[in-house]
C-alpha cells in the first residue's frame, strides 16, 4: 500500500491525477486524503482481491534438470564452473 500523503504528493507534482489515485487506494477530496474514505476503499480492495499469493519460484534447480529432457525435449545443460570457485575448492 502506497503512502497515501505520498500519493497526495505526487498528485500536486503531477505524477498522479485523483482518478489515477484510486488505483492506489487513496482517496483525494478537496485537495486533501480523505483518510475514512481511503480505509474504506482499500478494505473493499483487500476483500475483493483476496488474499495476495506468494510468488512462486518454481522447483529447485536438480528437480529442473533432472525434469528437462521429459518437459523440454532438450537434455539438462552443463552445470557452469567458475574458476574462482574450483580455486576455492582447491585451497580448502
């Protein structure tokens, strides 16, 4: 949620425009935040959006290999070495 007297802000640079300020949540009345109007809009938004999922970022990268000759038809690529890393390896 956007900081509504950010918002307000913004609208007197105008970034935003009163209408464009309702995408946000926030309600502008008489040059001002309407803060009863703006807690009423964003319950309304939060109720008819629902509950926000957590973005999903799929399998961890040996499920992915191993899956990618059946899903892709293409044989899993070489894993990357990086020399910085095999110096590493080399010095413990």
């Amino acid at each position: 949620e956007r900081d509504p007297a950010l918002v307000l802000t913004e609208i007197g640079q105008g970034l935003v425009t009163e209408t464009g300020a309702l995408d946000y949540g926030v309600v502008i009345k008489d040059g001002a935040v309407d803060e009863t109007a703006t807690q009423a809009l964003r319950e309304k938004m939060r109720t008819e959006r629902g509950e926000v999922e957590v973005f999903n970022f799929g399998p961890d990268i040996e499920t992915l290999r191993k899956n990618c000759l059946e899903e892709t038809g293409l044989p899993a690529p070489k894993q990357p070495m990086w020399r910085h890393a095999d110096i590493a390896e080399a010095a413990e």
